[in-house]
C-alpha cells in the first residue's frame, strides 16, 4: 500500500467544524491564518492529539499558543518539547512571536531538548529529563517509528504520566510503512506494565493488550522474516489516525501566499577557536595559510561555517560542522523532490554523499558538470529525489518546479542571485506553494550575508568590513 491509502482527508468535516472557532488568541503578536486556528482548535478540546501538517505551514506557532494558555490557566506547570537539534532554534524564534508577558511563561515553564540528548544517562545513570512532565510535544515526530530506538522507548515511557500529549510531524509514514503509525498513536495514550508500554488506543478499539504485534497481527501481513509486506484492515487504521489527527497541506491553506516566508534554521558553530582566530588575526597557528586582504578572509570565514577549510597549498580540511547532521534530520521527515543549492564544491560533495548513504537517487549541476541540460531529468524522472546545484549554474535560464521546496545550504553573496534561485522552482508549470529553508551558522558572517540578501542587497567588501570591525569589538566587550 502507498502512503495515499491512509489520510485522504477525512478531515475535511471535522475541519469545517472547527473552522468557525475563532476565539480570541491571547498572546501572539500575529495572525493566524486559517489552518493555523483550525489546528489551535483541535488542541484545545483534545489532550492528545497529532498535528500532520507540512513543512512550511506552521505547526509551532498553534502549539506554542496551546501550551501558553495552559500553563496562563495553571492547568500545567511544566512542558517539555523534544524536537531534532536543528529546529531548536525554531521554537526559540517563535516564541519571539508572542507578547512580552507570554514569552515570559513559556521561556519559564517549557524546555526545549533534541531527541538524541533527552534519552541519554550519565556515568551515575542520573538523566534529568527522567522525570513526570504535564505536557509532552514531540515536534517531526517520525523520529519515534522506530518503536525499538532508545529514543522511541525512553519517550514513550515518559509520555504514561503527562497530562497533554502531542505530536507534529509532516510526514507520519514514509514509503508506505502503516506499522509506524503504532508509535504514534501509542505516545498518544500509553500505559506501562513493568517495564513495556503498550497503547490504550489501540487495546480499547482492538482488544487485547495494545501491543506492536497485536498491531501487526490486525493490520499487516508478514514476510519470512516477520516484517511486514501487505497491509489490511487499512479502513480501519484510517478511522483510528483520522480521529486523533489533522492532516493539512501547503496546497489546502488557500490563505498562505505562494511564496511562502524563508525558514531560517540556525546551527551551531563547533569550531569557535579556528572561526576567532581567523577573524581576529587572519591567520591560523594551526593550519598554514593567510588571509591577506578582505575578500580571502570572507571566504575563510564562509568554508569554516560550512565545515571545511582549504588552506594554502589547496588542501581540503574538514571541521565539524552542523549543517551536514541538520540536513540529514531534514530528510528524514521529507518525502517529495527537494532543490538543494550551494555555492561551494566541497559543500556540494558532503551533501552527494550523503544523498548517496541515504540511497536517494540525485543529479547534480555545477562548474563541473559537462551536461548543463541535465536538470531535464530531475524535472522528469520521478525517480530523482535531489538535484544539487551550484549557484552559478543553476540560478537562472531553468525549471525545477518539480519541486515545491529549495534548501540553502550557505548563503550565496549576491541578492540577484538568491532572487533567480528562487524563481526556479516558482514557474509556470508549478501547481503547489514554494517553500525556502536557510542553513545560517550562528555566530559567523552567515547572518549578517543572509540579512543583506532579505534587504535585496549583496554583501560587499564595505560590510564585510564593517562585519569585522564590530565582531572584534565585541570580542574584546566593547558596546556600539
């Protein structure tokens, strides 16, 4: 069975039934648009409850609004947010969203934390997320299909005692595997006997005892080796998921422009050291090479935020570096074709092989790619998942409205350029709204490059300049 067996809106009447509530929403500065109050409306009369709403029509925002009034009512005190690193900085950015009294109680009562940190022990088996929460949100919450992870186990245990669950994700299921839906619905309202948790969900509308393979044994036939390769009885799972959920995407929000607003996800900087030295000094102890005029620096600063470094004699250094693991999580939780553009080879080769451990099926346009026509097939091969393009070669004179969504590893340096960029997947031709992700390393030129860009404006050498001036006056705690 194919993901379109499960989900193909049942919502729409219990949609239109909520639509009509529109009661004031304390705390937030914005508006929201329709969908967004239809979900606020499903997680104010549900105390479990799973949001599949898709990347770029704004989950956080009617989740955060829910919990705000929550914690106002003092019907909880403490929530906790398990999310993948790289959208950590979404919450804390849309929290900046709401009146300075709520941001107050939110920042108070709810922590933020990333699946691979909250499960984790110490040496002293001391865990401080081991503990009662009134509220629990799994934000891409496919990061819990796999019911056996240490992740999955450690936050199914801990969802048994929360007052409110919920899950948001775009992406529930992928490549048609209904038995990750058994994760889902069991965060949603599970029980614990010694130490397995089983799903009151599914024990009170099956029998039984909740089980996975009670699931399994209803819902899936098996192969030879106990996993399952045909599914049944999917009417019935429909009904289940349909009754706990709301399914919408960008295409169904009329109100969302079609263009929608840059996400901006911003990573860590692992290596501050290399980073301050060279901004400082223009020059590494470490590695030989220097950084003798404006625009070698800016360039320097540019590879050590994507993760690598070429040094005098050409050599190509890797650094740690975020940007690779963010866009790993970022796949996980995507299933349509996805534009990918970079401005440096070294970028662009991290990023092929890592399509290339995934098994996803891509092609790639740069200086180095002879057929420059190749993006034909991206546009015509359902089989091609990713096309990567240099920003040179792909920001004009060709169509990727195959895709809905481009993802900016590094920000290019000129605003006609993003411009272009843009544009190749808003075509004719294109049926479905576009959405725009920026990697941008926090605490490095990435920011203020990408601010320039949002004012359509290139960042020269003048404000690499001034960029420089005010990152070592703060670096020696000098105020403007």
């Amino acid at each position: 069975m194919g993901d379109c067996v499960v989900l193909v809106d049942r919502n729409i009447n219990l949609r239109n039934r909520f639509c009509s509530r529109t009661a004031d929403i304390a705390g937030v500065t914005m508006e929201l648009y329709d969908h967004q109050k239809t979900a606020l409306a499903y997680l104010r009369s549900y105390n479990s409850f799973m949001l599949f709403m898709e990347q770029g029509t704004g989950k956080t925002i009617p989740t955060l609004t829910r919990l705000n009034e929550l914690i106002q009512s003092k019907a909880v005190k403490t929530a906790l947010v398990i999310c993948p690193k790289s959208v950590m900085g979404s919450w804390d950015r849309d929290i900046q969203m709401f009146d300075t009294e709520s941001q107050t109680r939110l920042k108070t009562h709810v922590e933020v934390i990333n699946y691979d940190k909250v499960w984790r022990y110490d040496r002293n088996k001391f865990n401080q997320y081991d503990r009662q929460y009134d509220v629990i949100v799994i934000d891409e919450a496919h990061s819990i299909k796999n019911r056996t992870s240490k992740r999955a186990a450690f936050i199914l245990k801990l969802a048994v005692t929360a007052k409110y669950r919920y899950a948001l994700t775009g992406t529930p299921i992928s490549n048609g595997q209904l038995e990750n839906f058994w994760s889902l619905i069991c965060f949603l309202d599970p029980y614990s006997v010694g130490s397995r948790v089983y799903s009151n969900i599914f024990r009170i509308v099956d029998g039984g005892k909740g089980s996975y393979y009670e699931f399994l044994e209803k819902y899936a036939l098996l192969d030879q080796f106990h996993k399952p390769y045909r599914y049944r009885n999917v009417t019935a799972l429909q009904e289940i998921v349909d009754d706990y959920s709301y399914r919408v995407t960008k295409n169904e929000c009329l109100d969302l422009p079609d263009k929608l607003p840059d996400e901006i996800i911003e990573l860590e900087l692992p290596d501050k050291k290399l980073y301050k030295e060279i901004a400082k000094h223009s020059a590494s102890l470490d590695i030989e090479f220097v950084a003798d005029n404006p625009l070698v620096k800016l360039s320097k600063l540019r590879q050590i935020a994507s993760g690598f470094l070429i040094d005098d004699s050409g050599s190509k250094i890797d650094l740690k570096c975020e940007k690779i693991s963010a866009l790993d999580e970022f796949l996980d939780g995507f299933d349509k074709k996805l534009v990918i553009f970079a401005e440096f080879t070294r970028s662009i080769d991290n990023i092929v092989a890592l399509l290339k451990k995934r098994k996803l099926k891509t092609i790639v346009l740069d200086g180095r790619q002879k057929d420059k026509s190749i993006w034909r097939k991206f546009q015509s091969d359902e089989s091609i998942r990713v096309i990567v393009c240099q920003y040179v070669s792909g920001c004009q004179g060709i169509d990727l409205f195959a895709a809905d969504t481009i993802l900016y590893y590094e920000p290019t340096l000129r605003s006609n350029i993003l411009e272009q960029s843009r544009d190749r997947i808003h075509r004719n031709g294109q049926t479905q709204k576009c959405s725009y992700i920026h990697f941008i390393t926090k605490g490095t030129v990435e920011k203020d490059i990408y601010r320039s860009l949002a004012g359509f404006s290139d960042f020269n050498e003048k404000l690499f300049t001034q960029y420089i001036s005010e990152y070592q006056r703060a670096q020696r705690g000098i105020k403007k």
